[in-house]
C-alpha cells in the first residue's frame, strides 16, 4: 500500500472520529519473529505476570487498548498522555521486537519513538525533522525525511495522519474506525 493512500486513510479516520484530533498514542510492535499475543504485550507493559485484561472502549482515558493487526499487536490509548510510549515500557515492549510509538495530547505535544530489542532508538519530538535524537537517530531517517517535505507551517492533521501513515508502512498495522468502535482487550491503569 502507498504512502498516500495510508494519509489519506488516516485524515478520514482522525475527521471522523474527533477526538482523535484532541489526542491520542498508538504504539505498534512487529516481532523480529513470530507473534506477539495481546497477554503477552500486557505483561510487557505492565511488567506484571497477570495483569487482568477487560473488554473496554478504546476511547476511555486511562485505559490501553490492545489489538492485532497482521503480524503486529497495537496498544491504543486515547488521551494521548501515554503509557506505552514512556521509554521504559517502550524498551520492554520491543524486547526481540521493533516498536513504533506515535503520540499527541491536548498540551499540544506530539511525539514519534522508534524502539528495537530492548533499546529506545530514536525519538522525533513535536514531529519535528530537527529535533529527532537518540542512540541511533538513523532509525528514523526515512520518516524525517518526509516530514521535511511537507514543511514547517503545516496544519495539525496533515502532520498527524502522515506520521500514523508511516507507522503502519513500517508495520503493516492499520488502525480505523471499525477497530476504534468496537470493546477490545485493555488495561485500565489509573
């Protein structure tokens, strides 16, 4: 699937469901080999051997959805203020696996980690090509590189919808609305 396609996508998706444009994190991680299991992404998050799993809305805040998507599992949360995009559930998370964790809240921050076996590679803040850093801020070239085309003055969804179009061309994951408006598999974590 092209790149556009997937923009496209998104800027429908972020459009219909509002409050996505208020905020959001979706972390995906793609196993270096095998799958991942939804119970075993919970536990890597939590750092628990049996955190209890429920049928939530993905649009509680508060909560972390899960999901699979192809070879991928997806942690959704819908304030934004993340839990799986801290660096150290991000390590645990990418464990003998990458992991690509897109994030934006109403505080107006918005970030792009890239993380792989155990290590948080590269963080872009504010989706900003100048401000990516890192132990290997290579990991995230590709995407600098295409955030620097669409400019400096770009209006807010554009931005958003071109970097969860990049994480799913790295992943294969797609998030949508279908996805969004059924109860998943979660955490509640207040």
């Amino acid at each position: 699937m092209d790149l556009q396609h997937a923009v496209t996508h998104y800027r429908r998706l972020i459009k219909e469901v509002g409050w996505l444009e208020e905020g959001m994190a979706w972390t995906v991680i793609l196993p270096i080999s095998g799958r991942l299991s939804v119970q075993e992404a919970a536990t890597r998050l939590t750092g628990d051997s049996h955190p209890e799993l429920s049928e939530l809305d993905p649009g509680f805040s508060d909560v972390v959805s899960f999901g699979q998507s192809g070879a991928a599992t997806m942690l959704f949360e819908a304030d934004g203020f993340s839990h799986a995009g801290h660096p150290q559930a991000l390590e645990r998370l990418s464990e003998n696996a990458r992991a690509w964790h897109v994030s934006w809240n109403i505080t107006g921050r918005r970030m792009l980690r890239h993380a792989a076996q155990g290590k948080v590679l590269a963080q872009m803040l504010d989706f900003d090509p100048d401000e990516l850093y890192g132990i290997d801020p290579g990991s995230l070239r590709e995407e600098a590189v295409i955030l620097r085309g669409i400019g400096r003055y770009r209006p807010p969804t554009r931005y958003k919808s071109k970097v969860m179009a990049m994480v799913e061309q790295r992943t294969g994951a797609r998030l949508d609305k279908q996805w969004l408006d059924q109860p998943q598999p979660a955490l509640s974590l207040d």
